[in-house]
C-alpha cells in the first residue's frame, strides 16, 4: 500500500515534470532564430558579426551577409538610403 502510493506520487511528480518540460521547450523553439528565419525573416550582420539594426551600421563598399532559412547572402553596398 506504502509502496503503492509512493509509486503514483512518483509518476504523478514525473508527468508534472514531463508537461513543464515540454512547455519550455516550446517557447524555447518560438524564440529560435533558426525559427524566425523559416517563417520568412533574415538576420544581417557586418563583418565583425554584429547584426545590422540601423543604416548608420554600414558604410559604402562595406559587406554585409544576410542569414536565410536555407544558407547566406554576401553583399557589398554601394549606396545607403535613409528615411
């Protein structure tokens, strides 16, 4: 009965632990950025590897490589447009 109990305890506690498992693991995945690039997003960095955020972080000539869901784009620029 002791033995009982403590098995269901147990399994109870695991299957807690199992659903808070899968739960992170699924905000983990919507915070990816292997999954905002598959749903149609890209990530541009310089050459340091810094990502791009604004158009004063690049100059004229400069490289920049654009991160796709299915591989990378080099780029050279040879003009800057702000608005």
């Amino acid at each position: 009965m002791v033995n009982e109990k403590l098995r269901k305890a147990m399994t109870t506690l695991t299957d807690k632990h199992k659903i808070t498992l899968s739960i992170q693991a699924n905000s983990l995945h919507h915070l990816s950025p292997l999954n905002t690039l598959s749903r149609g997003f890209s990530i541009t960095t310089n050459a340091k590897n810094q990502v791009l955020s604004s158009t004063t972080d690049i100059k004229i000539n400069q490289t920049i490589t654009t991160q796709l869901a299915d591989g990378k784009l080099y780029s050279n620029f040879e003009k800057i447009e702000e608005n």
